[in-house]
C-alpha cells in the first residue's frame, strides 16, 4: 500500500534508483502516487534546465522536475515529500530568472510552474466585476498579464522593468519599478494569494484572512508556500507615453531633483514613473556604445559631455508620463512646466512619445538584441541594494567615484528613490529603516568576456565590504547570503518572526532550499 512504497522508497536518492522503485512497487491506492510521479521528468533535458538560471554562477541537479497541471498537484507533491521519513526538498522555479540558484533545488524537485498554463486550465486569470482586480495563476508571465487586461482597457499598477518573468518569482521577491515611489512594490499591491504550504495545505489568505501567511509570502523568497493564485490590482491603462531622459554631471543635483520628484507622490501632477541610471564616463567614451534608447549622436553628444566637464559619471533621471487621446493636446506642456523645475544639464533632455505597451516592454526588445549577439546567456553577477536616502552620496563616493571609477565592463547601474510608507513592514522583506526615502542601487553587469566574472565579484564583494566597514546600513534586494548569520543581519529584527513562521507553514524546512537561508529538509 502507499505507506509501505513510501516507506521503502525513502524517496529519490538517486535519479536511477526512482525509476527502479517507481515501477516496482505500487499497488491498489498507489495511483495517487503514481499519477504525481508520473508528472516529473529526470530525462537529461530537463534536469539540465533545471540545474542552473540567469545568473549562470550556481549549479545545482535536482533529482526530478515536476510538471504539475494544476494547485491539487502541487498539493500532493508536498503532501508526498513531508510523508517521507526523510523528505525531498520542492522548489517553485517561474522562470529562473534569479541569479544565484534561488530556484534550484540540489537532489530535490523543481516545481516547473510555467507547466500550470499549459494543462486543461490553459491561461488562469479571471478580471472582477467591478475591474479593480485580475485574478492570475502564480506561473503566469507578466507580460502575458498586460496583454490580457488590455483587452479591457486595464492594467497593473506597477511594473517591474523585464516582464518575461513570473507573477510568483517577482511576488517572492517583491517587485520593484519606477512606478514603486507612488504606490509601492508589487506586493503592496495584491489582494489576495491562495498559498500551498510546505505542509501541502491550500489556504486562501489576505490583509483579512490568514494574514500571517499573507504578508509571509509577499517577498517571503518561496519559504513559506507556492503562490497558486494571486489577485492583483488594476487601473484603467494609459495609451501611450512621453518616456524622458535628462542627463546630470553632478550627483548632487541628480538626487535632488529625483527627490523632489517622489515628494509627492499622490499629486499625481509630475511623472507616472521614475527611476535614475549611473553611466559611469568608460560607457561613454570606450568601447561599443549601444543604447535602446539615445540615437547615435545622442551618444556622441554625451560622450562629449563627459570629455568637456571631465566629470566621473552622467546620471539620468529617467521618467514616464501617461496620457491618453483626451490629455494628448496638454501632455508636451505638463512636461515642460515640470523640466523647468529641474536643474539637469541645459540641452540635456530627451523624449521618445511610445506606447504603453512599448515603455513596459523595453527590455523584452532589449534581451531580443542581447540574444542575437550571443550576450544574454552569460554569467550576471547581479547586485541589487537599497540605500538609505542620508547615506547615498557617500555610496556614490565611495562606489562609483571610487571602487567602480575605472570598472570594466561597467554595465548598467540603476538608481532611483523611493518612498518607504509605501511598503508594508508587515511583510518580511527588509529596508532600510528609520528614513522615509531609500535608493534602490542595481549594478546589473553581465561577464562577457574571460576574467569578467571574478573582476565582477571581486567588485561586488568591494561594494559589500565597504558599505559594512562605513555603516551605510544597505539591505540588499534579491538578497543572497552565504551563512546562516548574513541572514540574521538581512531580517535584523524580523529574524526571529521569519523563524517562527518558517516552523508553522514548512517545518520540515521543504521548500526553497536554494536561498540558503534555513537548514534543508530533515
Ligand atoms: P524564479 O527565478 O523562477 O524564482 C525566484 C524565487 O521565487 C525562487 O526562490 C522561487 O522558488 C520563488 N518562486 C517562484 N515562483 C514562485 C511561486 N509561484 N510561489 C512561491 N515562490 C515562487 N526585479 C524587480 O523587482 N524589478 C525589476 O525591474 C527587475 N528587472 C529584472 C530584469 C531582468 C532582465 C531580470 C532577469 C530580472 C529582473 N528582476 C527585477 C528580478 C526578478 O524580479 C526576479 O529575479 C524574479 O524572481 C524573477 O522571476 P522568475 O519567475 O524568473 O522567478
């Protein structure tokens, strides 16, 4: 019977040793068991997809992929691993999108979300009545969620940059954009969830309901459940964009006006989106210069910007300004009035009027170019922080005019403010505390060429050390820790709330082993 095949089985040692126990031991209400195993797939394939992820740093073989076609199967693969004496860890990978083996599972079984839409329930969303909200399948692509509510003139609120990327990846996570300052990350803009347990239980949770689960999973890093389901809020969608660039020699300045920018946030009167980019003067002046947004001689016109000032670095406020057909006559002079108010570098604006669809999907163009080139599957040794607003021009001292001056390659760096009272402190992702404003910083540098990847690291590793030693007190975003204590020092006075939720919804420590932030399972 099933309890006996369990017991022998002690599950999945060995790729081999599956197959042999899969097919020999069953017997009457096996077919439970045998419909779940029959659902994962150890052909090499499929195990080689699963072993490694965007970052191409961490290799890790699982010792199946899972291929559910609905939440019930999800269920039953839990419920199967915690009935073992010794339980297989899960993994729910969406795309694999992170960087350092955060979907991976060593010897374990990655939960192949993606396979969700492509079972007897195809596309899982459903909009309300009353369209304030979509209800969608953790595994679907954001990107196919823009284009199914376009359909009824609506959208999600807030986006984060590349929307190849999964509903319950960017949810674990927390979802950040330039969209953030104003109503805050992804997951302060969810309604409800339906969560699968680590305990293999279903529970429907909200602010409401089941709230610790709730607010657990949002940015919960895939510990505490599989996010099955999740309603997300919507407003109706603009048509198209005024998307600007204004380009800074001065730091000081730069931060200022994006600053001024985010003051306030529910005036509605400034831009719909902003964010900031570090140009560090080598993108410039060295090498290939390409860029998805300036033209040719945009491009020469800054790098003779940088020659003329000798300046270390060009930053960019970048922004967004929705409108429709009925505000198209008056959106050119909202947009003046609101550069009069800033202090870039006179001449230094620049617009491109695109659709919606267009901004949102800049960088999905962007990989189509990185593909062909062959510049998309390599190393990306990501390194995202939140910096506290008081500490951010001596990060800017000590990282870009200090330990990345002469960094190559020095790829792209974000950098942009948001307002703090839009994230929820319920919830277990971190930020800075104590200040209202907080710079995401994304040193986003992809390891092209031999030597890269180590150059990188070594930088990255800099950029850490130097933010400890001076007390800059960052948090990182997408966070990875070596040791159980980085953890510690990651959740700082949440550690101890994470601990004990981990105990009640994944005590037997199942479930996304690959962030490294509990003991596996046991
Ligand atoms: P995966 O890498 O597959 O999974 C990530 C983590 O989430 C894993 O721990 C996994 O177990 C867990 N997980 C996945 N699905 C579920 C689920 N259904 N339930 C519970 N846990 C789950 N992030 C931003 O916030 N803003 C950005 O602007 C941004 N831009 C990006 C641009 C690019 C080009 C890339 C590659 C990434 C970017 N990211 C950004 C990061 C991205 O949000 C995360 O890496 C996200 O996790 C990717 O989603 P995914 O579907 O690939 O998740």
């Amino acid at each position: 019977c099933l309890a006996t095949f369990l017991m022998v089985t002690s599950f999945l040692p060995t790729i081999n040793h599956f197959h042999m126990l899969a097919t020999n031991a069953l017997a009457d209400d096996d077919i439970f068991t045998l419909d779940i195993v029959s659902r994962i797939h150890t052909d090499h394939d499929s195990i080689a997809k699963a072993s490694s992820d965007f970052g191409h740093i961490v290799e890790a073989i699982p010792n199946g992929v899972f291929h559910p076609t609905s939440p019930a199967d999800i269920v039953a693969l839990i419920r199967l691993s915690i009935s073992q004496p010794k339980p297989f860890t899960v993994v729910p990978r969406g795309q694999g999108h992170s960087a350092r083996g955060q979907a991976l599972a060593p010897g374990g079984i990655v939960i192949d979300m993606r396979s969700m839409g492509h079972g007897d329930h195809g596309y899982r969303a459903n909009l309300s009545s009353d369209q304030l909200w979509v209800d969608v399948g953790g595994e679907q692509l954001w990107i196919d969620v823009l284009h199914a509510t376009l359909e009824h003139g609506l959208a999600p609120r807030i986006w984060t940059d590349y929307l190849h990327i999964t509903i319950g990846g960017t949810l674990s996570n927390g979802g950040i954009g330039g969209q953030a300052f104003r109503l805050g990350p992804q997951i302060s803009n969810v309604h409800e969830l339906d969560v699968v347990t680590g305990m293999g239980e279903m529970i429907t949770c909200s602010p409401d309901k089941n709230t610790d689960l709730f607010f657990a999973a949002l940015g919960g890093l895939g510990q505490f459940g599989v996010i099955t389901r999740a309603r997300i809020a919507l407003e109706p969608a603009p048509k198209r964009v005024l998307w600007v660039r204004i380009a800074y020699t001065d730091v000081e300045s730069f931060t200022r006006d994006q600053e001024l920018l985010i003051s306030n946030p529910s005036s509605g009167c400034g831009f719909d989106y902003i964010e900031g980019q570090v140009q560090l003067n080598r993108t410039l002046t060295e090498g290939r210069r390409s860029s998805s947004f300036f033209s040719a001689s945009e491009l020469d016109q800054l790098a003779k910007l940088v020659l003329d000032t000798g300046s270390t670095a060009i930053y960019y406020i970048e922004g967004a300004m929705y409108y429709n057909d009925d505000t198209a006559s008056s959106v050119n002079q909202k947009l003046e009035r609101l550069l009069e108010e800033l202090n870039f570098v006179p001449g230094f604006a620049f617009v491109r009027d695109v659709s919606y669809v267009e901004f949102l999907d800049r960088v999905g163009r962007e990989e189509r170019k990185l593909r062909a080139a062959g510049a998309w599957d390599v190393p990306h040794p990501w390194l995202n922080l939140f910096v506290p607003r008081s500490r951010i021009l001596n990060f800017d001292a000590g990282v870009f005019k200090g330990i990345l001056q002469d960094a190559k390659p020095a790829g792209l760096v974000l950098m942009y403010p948001m307002n703090r009272d839009r994230w929820d402190d319920r919830m277990t992702t971190t930020t800075p505390g104590g200040e209202d404003v907080f710079y995401a910083v994304g040193l986003l540098r992809s390891a092209v060429a031999a030597g890269d990847l180590e150059r990188l690291e070594r930088e990255n590793a800099a950029v850490l050390a130097f933010c400890d030693r001076e007390g800059v007190g960052c948090r990182q975003y997408l966070p990875h820790h070596a040791s159980r204590d980085g953890w510690r020092r990651h959740f700082g006075e949440k550690w101890g709330r994470l601990a004990a939720l981990k105990r009640r919804y994944d005590p037997r420590g199942i479930l996304a082993p690959g962030q490294g932030i509990f003991s596996a399972a046991g």
